[in-house]
C-alpha cells in the first residue's frame, strides 16, 4: 500500500515547492532560500512509498 508524505517541514528563510499538488510517493520537494542566505543539506527530497521524505533531515538557510 502507498502512503501519502506529510508536509516535509521547511526552513526559516526558504521557498518549498513541490511537483505535484499531492504530497504522494515520487512528489520532489524543492528547496531554495531567501536572497542572501545560502541553503545547507538537500535540495530535493522525494516522497517514498512508505510515507518517509529521502533524504532525511531538513535543509536550512544560513546568513
């Protein structure tokens, strides 16, 4: 069975879109920071079958 991903988590400073409305197994979460910070950890996070977001762990924007 497939399970849908929850809402990844974004953080502060930063824009996350997805590639479909969605949030379904193959969904890529796309991060990108506000101007003037530079974002450190992934920048793509794919929803899995099982309901978990790969890679783990959120990206953050630093000064």
């Amino acid at each position: 069975m497939l399970l849908s991903c929850g809402y990844p988590g974004a953080p502060a400073h930063s824009s996350l879109t997805f590639s479909a409305p969605e949030l379904k197994p193959g969904v890529v979460a796309s991060y990108a920071c506000e101007r003037g910070f530079e974002l450190l950890g992934p920048a793509r996070r794919i929803c899995q079958a099982d309901g978990r977001w790969l890679p783990e762990g959120i990206p953050f924007c630093a000064k």
